[in-house]
C-alpha cells in the first residue's frame, strides 16, 4: 500500500473513530429511549431517520465551510487544532470521570400533542416530524452533536485537504459512515438497553471517554510539533505512520 493510501485510511480510521466517540451514539442510547418511550414503532424509527439525516447534513455543512470561517476570523489551523484539543480531552474528562447520564435523567418525555388540530390520530412520520422539532435541542444538538463534533469535523477538514478531492470525499465518507453507526445504534435502541444494563452503559461512556482523552493529545501533540518545527520528536507526532 503506497503512502498516500496509507495516509488516507488513517485519515479515515481517525475521522470515524474520533466522530463515533463523540456523537457516542451508545452512550446517548439510554437518554433516546427514555424521552420517546411512549412513540409507537414507527414514530421512533421516523426520528431516528431525521436525527441521522441531521447528523450527516450538518456535520458536511462545517466540514466544506469551517476551513472558510476561520480564514475569516484569522485563526491558524493549528491553533484551533490546539484549541480543539483541549476541548476535546475536558470533554473526554468528564465522560471518564463522572456520572455522565446523571444530568439527563430528568430529560421530558417528547410525546405531547398525539392528535392533530382536528383531533385525528397523528401518523407514525408526522408524529416524528413534531418530536423531532423538539428534539433537535438538546438532543441532536448540543448533546449528540456539540462543539468537540464540530471542532473535530474543521480539523479533519484540513487535513483532508492536503489529498485533495479524494481526501474530501474520505472525509464525507467518514461523517456518512458516522451517521450510519447512529442510525443502525438508536434503531436497536431496545436491544442495546437490554444487553448493556445501566451499568454496561456507563462503562462504554467511560472507555469512549478515555479514547477521546487519547486522541485529543495526540491532536494536541501534532499540532504543537507542527508549530515548533518538529522540535517534537516525529514518532511521536505522528505515530504508525511508517517514515
């Protein structure tokens, strides 16, 4: 495998992972169930079509457009790769170290308003087009998606740029995969709940959060040799990466 395909399936594997770890859709899988555990089947499939779709339209809007914002704003691109590490592994902190479910276990139940204004039954899809009106804050955005996401997505953007249009195309195969991973997860949202328990819960959030606290230094590492002039020993910076 030639290094430039090498470096793209590390760009991808890192997308993914860094993204799955924090959208942490398993972790978010107790929260989903609780606050639609009166939808109907169909209802709760809806919404999860229109959280995934949200996800991947979303994340694609800062993934072509923040390297733009911050040309704006006169941010470096390491220095907001520094940034976004640091808000990464506080985030990653709190998932390894504290209740993390603990603030939404009093989430409202989104099941209001079953009937039209003609007091007829509302569909499986409608009755997901009026949760999800609800559910957009704050479970799509910020929990699911929040600002480490987004940072994540403009960092990975800049690093996709340097293999051009194939690296972009990685890149939005990597935030396509990311939503997939949630579709397929809240759509076994039961299965999960049963297999897991609440105590299999907090240990996935807890793993997930040591992963995210791993990444966000490395991220923090990269940039800070890029800035020094590899005054950071190579290795170390930029790890498996064969040179």
């Amino acid at each position: 495998m030639s290094g430039g395909s090498l470096g793209l399936v590390e760009l991808y594997v890192n997308f993914f992972i860094t993204l799955f770890a924090l959208l942490d859709p398993i972790g978010n899988v107790p929260i989903f169930a609780a606050a639609t555990r009166t939808q109907s089947e169909s209802a709760r499939r809806w919404l999860v079509v229109y959280i995934s779709a949200f996800a991947a339209l979303f994340l694609s809007f800062f993934f072509f457009t923040g390297l733009a914002l911050l040309q704006f704003f006169g941010i470096s691109m390491d220095a907001f790769r520094i940034a976004g590490g640091i808000l990464l592994f506080l985030l990653g902190l709190d998932m390894t170290r504290g209740d993390f479910l603990a603030m939404f276990e009093e989430t409202e139940s989104l099941t209001e308003d079953t009937v039209d204004a003609h007091g007829a039954p509302i569909r499986g899809r409608d009755r997901a087009k009026k949760t999800f009106e609800k559910f957009v804050v704050p479970f799509a955005i910020p929990l699911l998606i929040g600002p480490g996401a987004i940072s994540t997505v403009i960092i990975q953007a800049g690093e996709a740029q340097k293999y051009g249009i194939t690296g972009m195309a990685v890149g939005l195969g990597a935030i396509a995969t990311t939503s997939l991973a949630v579709l397929l997860t809240f759509l076994f949202t039961g299965h999960i709940s049963k297999m897991l328990g609440r105590v299999g819960m907090v240990v996935v959030i807890r793993v997930l959060g040591l992963i995210l606290c791993a990444l966000s230094v490395q991220i923090i590492i990269s940039a800070i040799s890029t800035v020094t002039h590899d005054i950071i020993v190579p290795a170390a910076a930029h790890p498996y990466s064969g040179s």
